[in-house]
C-alpha cells in the first residue's frame, strides 16, 4: 500500500512540474516587477499561505505552510505541508529546492520540484517587516499571499488582492485557504 501511495505521489508531482514548466515556456506579457530587494536570512522560516491561485496539489488543501531554510551553498531548502480536504485530512509534504537566481535582489527564484526543471517563482510585495509576502509568477497563472501569522487583518487582504489585481491577476481565481491552529 505505501508503494502505491508513494507512486500515485511521484506521478502527481511529475504532472504538477510539466505543466509548471509548460507554463514557464510559454510566459507572455511584460516581466512582472520583484520586490527591490530580499533579506534572505529575514525571509527564512514558516510562512502560512493565506489565499492563492491554486496548482492542482493546493485546490483542497487546508493548514498550507511554506517553511524556508538557506543551506551552505546558497539554495533554499523548502517544505509545503498541507492537510487534503481538510483540517483532519491527510497530510501531504513536498521538498522542492529554491535557487535565487538574481542578485542582488534575491527576488527571482527558481522552485525546482524535478531536476532539472525550475518553475519560475518571483516575490512581488514583501512588507518591511517581513510578516506578509506575495509570490507571483511571469505567466500570472499562479500566486500566493502568504504570512507569519495564520491569519491577516480583511483591509490587508483586500489592499493585497487589489495589488494582485493591479500586475494583472485574475483574482476571481483566488481562494483563502482554511487555516485552524
């Protein structure tokens, strides 16, 4: 049984990573705009995802949380967990690696889940305390809000939803995604 699980995992990622880069390909539009410059050793840490424009892996997921660590040679070590269908879902845990690509910035990303393929991945708004940050992507296909805290007040979430909106997001496709601690 956990063969079968670990397969259906293996393939579901695979799937998530062509179309991630089937999308990275075909970017369209002007570049979207980073942050003017990323702290990294700020940036680092649990970062629980608020509302996004989901991938087929976030559509049901509850609990989201995005965990940074820098390692040695300057890639980032992330962890995505998140519970499936619910807050007593099952729970699901992806390791892809973060390689900033362009300093002195540190806002461009590649997210890689699959060597050797990189998904594009850029923080678009980073307030100055690092609490909330907006990661977006060229194809404006994906985001996410994301923060330290679980929660964030509406009048934020509405100002950062009507800044998505702004570099040319289509918010009827966000969700909030359920967070209970």
């Amino acid at each position: 049984m956990k063969m079968i699980t670990k397969g259906r995992r293996i393939c579901g990622l695979m799937v998530w990573v062509v179309v991630m880069s089937i999308s990275a390909c075909s970017s369209s539009g002007q570049p979207l705009a980073t942050v003017e410059y990323v702290d990294l050793d700020r940036f680092m840490g649990s970062w629980y995802v608020i509302a996004n424009i989901p991938t087929f892996l976030e559509k049901d997921a509850y609990n989201a949380v995005e965990t940074y660590e820098q390692d040695a040679d300057g890639s980032i070590e992330t962890t995505f967990t998140y519970r499936k269908g619910g807050f007593d879902g099952a729970r699901k845990k992806y390791t892809p690696r973060g390689f900033v690509g362009d300093d002195p910035s540190n806002a461009v990303w590649g997210m890689r889940f699959i060597w050797p393929i990189k998904a594009d991945y850029r923080i678009i708004y980073l307030d100055k305390d690092y609490s909330v940050t907006v990661i977006g992507r060229n194809k404006r296909d994906y985001v996410w809000i994301m923060a330290r805290e679980p929660h964030i007040d509406d009048e934020l979430f509405r100002q950062l939803t009507s800044f998505i909106e702004s570099v040319g997001y289509d918010t009827d496709k966000m969700r909030t995604v359920p967070q209970q601690w």
